[in-house]
C-alpha cells in the first residue's frame, strides 16, 4: 500500500498542484486521458494518508456506479480508508433511507418505480393521447429530462420550447401527461428516482437536524465528471455543503455528451465565478493516448463550434508513437462488421487480450451485427449497456434460491449452488439448443461459472457468494466470458482500452437522423471525440457506404477528419469493397466464442429475437414493417436511455 509521499510519486507538475491544494474549491480543468480522474483519487488518498483529512468524512461522487467502483477500487489500492464514492443517485437513497423514518412519519421510505414507461403510458392514456411502449418511453425521457432540470409541469411547455426540445406530441400535451404522471404516482405511494434525489435535497433543505447530522457526516466533496452534472444534483451538492467550500470538481466541456438529460457544463465553466478564491488547474498531457490518436483527437475537437468549444483544451501525447489510426469505407454494414471482426481476431491473435479491445457504436442498435460477425470469427465478446444483467428474471428468481437454500454449505460451493438452482429447474447439463430459453440457461450458467471460480480461488461458502453476488449487482458487474466490448459511446465515458473500433461513422448516424439543432450536432461531433480518446494504442474508424448490400447510399460522418496534423494523418478512403476477408486461424484465438447476452428486439428493445426472426432483428410479438426512420429515432431513445441508467 502506498504511504502519502509514494501517492505523489506517479504524478506530473500540475497533478501534483491538484492533489496537494490545500482545503477550499478546486477546479481541475482538462482533456481526455490527462489523468483527472487519477488526480482526484490520489488528492483524496493524499489528504487522507497525511492526516488532513478522516476517510468517513469525504463523499466521491460520480455519475455511473462502473466509475464509483472503479475510484473505490483505486481508493482501496491507495490505502484511503472509509471514503464514500457513490453515484449521486446512490448517495441520495442511501441518506433518504436512513432519515425515512423522521422524513416519512415513522413510515418506511416509499417504494421506487423501476420503470416510468408503464405509468407514464397511463397517464399519457389520462390525458387523452394514444400511445404504444415506445412513445410512453419517449414521453418518459421527456419528464426525466424536466426534472432533473427542476422544471414543473406547468412549465414545461416555455422551457421545453426553450430549450429545442421535440417532445414527441405537443408540448401542452406532454406537460398534461407530466402532471398526471406525478398525481398518478402521489395516488400509488410511489416515487421515481429524480424523486429520491429531490426528497435528498428536501431533507437537508427543509430539515435543519437533517442538514447538522448529514453535514457533519460529509466535509469533503469530490466531484468527477462535472459537466455532466444537471440542475438537480447540483442543488444536491448545494445542500450538502450549506454554504461551505471544501469542494473539488473535475470536468472536460469538450466531453459534454448528456445535455440531451438535461446536463449542463454550466456549472462546471461558472465555477470560478461562484467560487472566486478557487484554485484551478488545467492539465493538457494526455497519458492514455499514443501521439497519433492524440492528433485526430485534437482534429475532430478543433472543427467544433458554439459555446463550449472555447474551453476546449489541445492535447499533448506523452506516450511513444503507435500506429497511424485507420480510417476505412466499406460497401455495407455486414462487410464493415466482418472486418472488424477479422482485426479483432488478428489482434488477439497478436497478444492484444480481447478485454482490451472494443468496438464503439452510436446507436444499441449497430450491436447486432457485430455480435454476429464477432461470433462467426470465433471471438469472444461482452455486450455493455444494452441489457442489465442482473435485472434478468432467471438471474433475480436464481439469486433469490441462492439466498433462500437451506440445504446442507456438502462437496463445497458448487455442488450447493447446483442443489439451490435445481429448485428453479436450471441443470447444469440441460441446455437449449437455442431461443430465449437457450440464453436463460447461458444466463443462470455465467452465475454457476462465477461459482467455479470463486471455490478454485479457495473455499467459499455459500453465504460469501451471496454476498458478492450482490455486490456485483450493485455495480452491475456482470459475471461473463472476458472478451471485446461492445458498447455504445455513451457508454464507454472515463474507460479505455489498448484497441478501439469506432464504427457505422455514417450521417444520420453520427450526427444522428434527429440532432437538428447546431448544438445538438456539436453534442455529437463531441460524442466522437469521447470515442476517440478512449483508445491507448490502436484506433480504427470505419463506415459503410450502405446498410444493406445494394442499399440505399450514404456519406461518412462530416466529424471524421480528412486529414489530421502532423502525429496523425490517417490513411482514408481505401479498403473499400475489395477488403479481403482473410481465413481466420481459429485455432490462434483465446477463448471461444459464446453468446452470453441475449438478442435484444430491434422494436421493443425488450423482447427476446429466436432463430426464425433474427433476420427481422425483432421478436415474435412486434411488428416487422416499422418505417426504417422510426425505428433509427425509437433506437436512439433507447440507446440514451441505456446510456443513462444509473444504479442506486
Ligand atoms: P477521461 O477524460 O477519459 O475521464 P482522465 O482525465 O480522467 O480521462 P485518467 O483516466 O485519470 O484520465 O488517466 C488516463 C490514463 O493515464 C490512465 O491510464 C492513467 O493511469 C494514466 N496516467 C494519468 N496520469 C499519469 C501520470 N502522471 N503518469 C503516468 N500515467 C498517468
Ligand atoms: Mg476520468
């Protein structure tokens, strides 16, 4: 474990003047890959090691439960015991559950909705509109979109058409459904996740021995990802600190990519006025990158427009030169995913681990035919985003057996959890063939597989696999194949890997059909600058000058630079239809290729796709003449959805 002066070792100049500021605000402001995120963790172990500060008095917060675990992993290795780093949803339900009972009379806190959509359907139903499961999603956005900008129902239709919103029906229509929405939950005693962050702030806000207790608990506050903050959670902060300044902020504008949720890198550009004996530090060497991602970073960055481009901040590779990244023109979808596989199968084929690879796509909806060709590759892959793991039927009903077996801790761990499973009618060697129920059983089976390893590592007990089980489900860490990631850029925000494939860099991609205003256009030029500066070595862009073969034509993104300065020209334009499509040495491939995730339906996003419809990409119970635009927009929702669930 590292003592206070070893935390300092591994820094640069401007690093070490973060993490060694004294107490008050502190702004750390900078690109991708400078090591920000590395800053606030070793100022907070830091502060810890040298007595400045007690562990239990500091609150880390972050916006994703994958960051919050991977900063108290990080705190863990830096020896900075008893700080809580916790996503702001899983702070505020942690306080709002504890003060239940003086908040909520003696009563329990209320129970969370899991989903809007249902009830939102409802009241959309109320207020006299016809809806299907996709546009209650859309109008369920839509009111998560206004509270967490601390809009009211009566206002939502000023500021909807402030803000260029396109609700999907008339904005007087969707303030109806928003305010019978909220009536509709006040009926049912039930509250939604902005709720609990509101009733967070009202605690504190309303509650004066609420705000003692809560603000002598927490003295110390981090914040990563800043611009990603919207106006609700920034009152939380605000409440929290009641006027105290003791606070640290980390953000890059250039990465601003939630506005749509009502996000605002406001806050994070405004600090310095509402802080004005802040210290801010800018940090520009880039340490993730190789010089020539690093070049087409800065290219793609550099072309963008309108008022957060003026914060943007040039990067300066440290790292030695890689490969020029590639940028490549397919003639159809199925051709640019089939190459990509045959690199991904040649790298790791080369030493390149498959969990260092990913490929990246704009839309959930691009996942399904790099799932097909990755598999025909003999590639291992993982699926990040599109479907949680853990809120599977057969994975809750086989955790609740696990829990609930009483049977006799006899041959060690997994001959137990093979008798508290057979309760649910899983056997270990009764798979499918194939369907849902194929990827039910592959489902209950990574839980079994997750066992195994737990009992080789030494003997575990049931209890202990209990335990870690729900561990994992609070961080949404999904027991499965290592393999490449495939992930929407949204969601691979503050993560990096040795290889990265950013794909179907077509327009009416990326930008997306629907970003119609200049400044949602910019939001997704900014998207592509997240994707590429995910990468530390290797960088491959790629579209397809159709969908399907003979499809209708199409232009690469306008984002993709031409030409980039000096570090990195990439090639462009070549590997065109001729691209050869090598045999693949299978043999030289780590792993094997399983489809641990299942096939999300292309219409309802929900429903399972069998054999028989994987060509339609939807499941049997959705229609399959859906108008190729509609289906783009329906996608998309649901992509920004996947993209912003938050774990409490
Ligand atoms: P993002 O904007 O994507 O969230 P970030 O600014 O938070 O990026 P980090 O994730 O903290 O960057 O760091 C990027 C990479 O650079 C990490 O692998 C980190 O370990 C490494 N790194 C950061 N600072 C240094 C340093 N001084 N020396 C060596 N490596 C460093
Ligand atoms: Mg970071």
């Amino acid at each position: 474990m590292a003592d206070s002066s070893e935390i300092l070792a591994g820094l640069d100049r401007d690093q070490s003047i973060a993490v060694t500021a004294p107490a008050g605000p502190l702004c750390i402001l900078a690109g991708a890959g400078t090591g920000k995120t590395r800053a606030i963790t070793h100022r907070i172990a830091h502060r810890v090691r040298s007595g400045q500060v007690r562990g239990q008095h500091v609150l880390a917060v972050t916006f994703t439960a994958r960051a919050a675990a991977e900063m108290r992993e990080r705190l863990g290795k830096l020896g900075a015991e008893g700080v809580q780093a916790r996503t702001f949803h899983a702070a505020a339900l942690r306080q709002v559950r504890y003060f239940a009972p003086r908040l909520f009379s003696g009563r329990p806190m209320p129970e969370l909705l899991d989903s809007k959509a249902r009830l939102v359907g409802l009241a959309a139903t109320k207020a006299g509109l016809k809806t299907d499961r996709e546009v209650s999603r859309d109008l369920a956005s839509e009111i998560e979109w206004a509270k967490a900008s601390l809009i009211e129902p009566d206002d939502y239709a000023a500021a909807a058409a402030k803000a260029l919103r396109e609700p999907p029906f008339d904005a007087a229509l969707v303030a109806k459904v928003y305010a019978h929405y909220e009536r509709a939950k006040r009926a049912q005693g039930v509250i939604d996740f902005e709720d609990m962050i509101r009733a967070a702030i009202w605690a504190v806000e309303e509650h004066p021995d609420v705000a003692e207790q809560v603000r002598a608990q927490y003295r110390h506050f981090v914040v990563d990802e800043y611009q990603d903050v919207n106006p609700m959670q920034q009152r939380l902060l605000e409440a929290w600190l009641g006027g105290r300044e003791d606070v640290t902020v980390v953000g890059d504008a250039s990465q601003t990519i939630y506005s749509f949720t009502g996000a605002s890198a406001s806050y994070l550009v405004d600090f310095q006025r509402r802080h004005p004996r802040a210290t801010v530090v800018r940090l520009t060497r880039d340490y993730r990158s190789t010089p020539q991602v690093v070049g087409l970073a800065n290219a793609v960055i550099s072309r963008a427009r309108g008022e957060l481009s003026r914060l943007r901040l040039e990067l300066v590779g440290q790292r030695p030169p890689g490969p020029e990244p590639t940028v490549r023109t397919f003639a159809d979808e199925p051709e640019e995913a089939a190459a990509v596989a045959a690199r991904c199968a040649e790298l790791i084929a080369a030493g390149t681990p498959a969990r260092e690879i990913a490929v990246l796509f704009r839309v959930n909806a691009q996942s399904e035919v790099y799932q097909e060709a990755l598999a025909e590759a003999g590639v291992p892959y993982v699926v990040h985003g599109t479907e949680r793991f853990f809120e599977r039927t057969e994975v809750r009903e086989a955790m609740i057996a696990l829990r609930s077996y009483r049977g006799e801790d006899e041959g060690g761990l997994v001959p137990t959890v093979h008798a508290a499973l057979a309760r649910t009618g899983w056997m270990p060697d009764s798979a499918p063939a194939g369907g849902a129920q194929r990827e039910r059983w592959e489902a209950v089976s990574a839980l079994v597989s997750l066992a195994e390893g737990m009992a080789g590592g030494g003997a575990a007990s049931l209890d202990e696999f209990n335990t870690e089980l729900q561990r994992r489900a609070a961080v949404q860490h999904v027991p499965t194949v290592e393999g490449v990631t495939l992930s929407s850029l949204h969601s691979a925000k503050g993560l990096e890997w040795d290889a990265v494939f950013l794909v179907g860099l077509t327009e009416g991609t990326l930008p997306v059909i629907h970003a119609r205003t200049p400044d949602a256009v910019e939001e997704e030029r900014r998207l592509l600058y997240v994707g590429v500066t995910r990468a530390r070595h290797t960088l491959w862009l790629s579209h397809a000058a159709a969908r399907t073969p003979g499809g209708r034509p199409r232009r690469q993104s306008r984002f993709v630079p031409s030409s980039t300065p000096p570090s990195g020209a990439g090639q462009s334009g070549n590997g065109g239809p001729g691209y050869p499509r090598r045999p693949l040495d299978k043999a030289a491939i780590a792993g094997k290729a399983r489809r641990v995730m299942a096939v999300s339906c292309r219409v309802c996003g929900t429903g399972l796709v069998n054999g028989a419809d994987r060509k339609l990409g939807r499941c049997s119970t959705c229609p399959s003449d859906l108008d190729e635009d509609l289906l783009a927009r329906l996608q998309d929702w649901r992509a920004r959805l996947a993209a912003i669930q938050k774990v409490p």
